[in-house]
C-alpha cells in the first residue's frame, strides 16, 4: 500500500509541474492526492481543512 501512495504522490507533482502548474500548487495537489489514498474521505477533508486554516 506504502509504494501506492508515493508513486501518487511523485507522480502526481511531476505531472502538473511538467504541464506548468505552479510547484506551490503542485505540492498541495499532490499531498491531497495521496491523503485521499491513506485515509477515508471524512478524515482526510477534516486534516486538510484544519492544515489550511492554521
């Protein structure tokens, strides 16, 4: 499951970065990719909501 995650995550951030969205953006894209791979849907929102609130 591990590997799943971070070929998401790598492939993710290469693949926007390669069509030209911005490295800041990319991150984020990516990280809430492989969040969505790792944990249900309801946790996941509720990290991703509080990691930008703060």
């Amino acid at each position: 499951m591990d590997s799943y995650i971070a070929i998401t995550l790598f492939g993710c951030f290469f693949v926007l970065v390669f069509i030209g969205v911005p490295i800041s953006f990319s991150i984020g894209i990516a990280t809430v990719a492989s969040m969505l791979l790792m944990f249900p849907w309801d946790i996941a929102a509720i990290t991703v909501s509080q990691r930008l609130a703060n």
